[in-house]
C-alpha cells in the first residue's frame, strides 16, 4: 500500500505518528511539572492533538475518502496545541511538542486541500 500513496501523504503519515507521541511523551511530561503545564486548556489541547493526529493517521492508511476532513480537523487541532505550548516559555519540551505540532499541521493543511 505505502507505494501507491503520494509522497505528501507518506510524510502526512509520519508527521502524525511524531505529533501524536511527542504529545504523549509532553502529557506525562506536563503531568509531572504541575502548575501551568496542567492547566485544563493546555491539557485539552495535547489530548485533542494526540487523538485527532492517530484518528487522522488511520484515516490515510486506509485511504478513508473522509481524509481530507479528518486532516483538516488536525491541522486545527496541531496548531491550538502548539499555541498553548508556546505560551509554557523557557520550557524545551513545550518549545518541541511545538515545533512537532506545527509541522504534522503544515502537512494536514496541505492534505485537507
């Protein structure tokens, strides 16, 4: 199957499998800080990110014609979990799972399309 998928995707692919564990890895991260790190807008927005990148993740495995949907909901829901790392500064977990999260939303963005 991975041949007959369009580069794009492949690395759509992979950037969701990345998103979804560094948010796994920065929740039990977050869970350990305390205080700001477990703020309930900020802990939403890295269950809504690790979720929706594995949900999209099966969707383009399956080649699933609700894809571009699906993509589209990730790439919303990467950038608010970037956004509310972002705000954690001199943290370098929060500055990666960042990073991480605008990335897998660049590649949802252009696969929505």
């Amino acid at each position: 199957m991975q041949g007959t998928m369009s580069q794009a995707m492949q690395q759509c692919i992979q950037n969701c499998k990345d998103c979804h564990a560094v948010c796994e890895q920065t929740i039990a991260y977050c869970l350990q800080a305390g205080g700001r790190h477990v703020e309930v807008s900020h802990m939403q927005s890295l269950l809504d990110c690790s979720q929706s990148c594995q949900v999209c993740l099966d969707f383009m495995l399956r080649n699933s014609p609700l894809s571009k949907s699906v993509c589209g909901v990730c790439a919303d829901a990467c950038l608010r979990c970037a956004e509310t790392c972002e705000r954690i500064s001199n943290d370098t977990q929060m500055q990666t799972c960042a990073q991480i999260c605008r990335q897998c939303a660049s590649s949802c963005q252009q696969m929505a399309r």
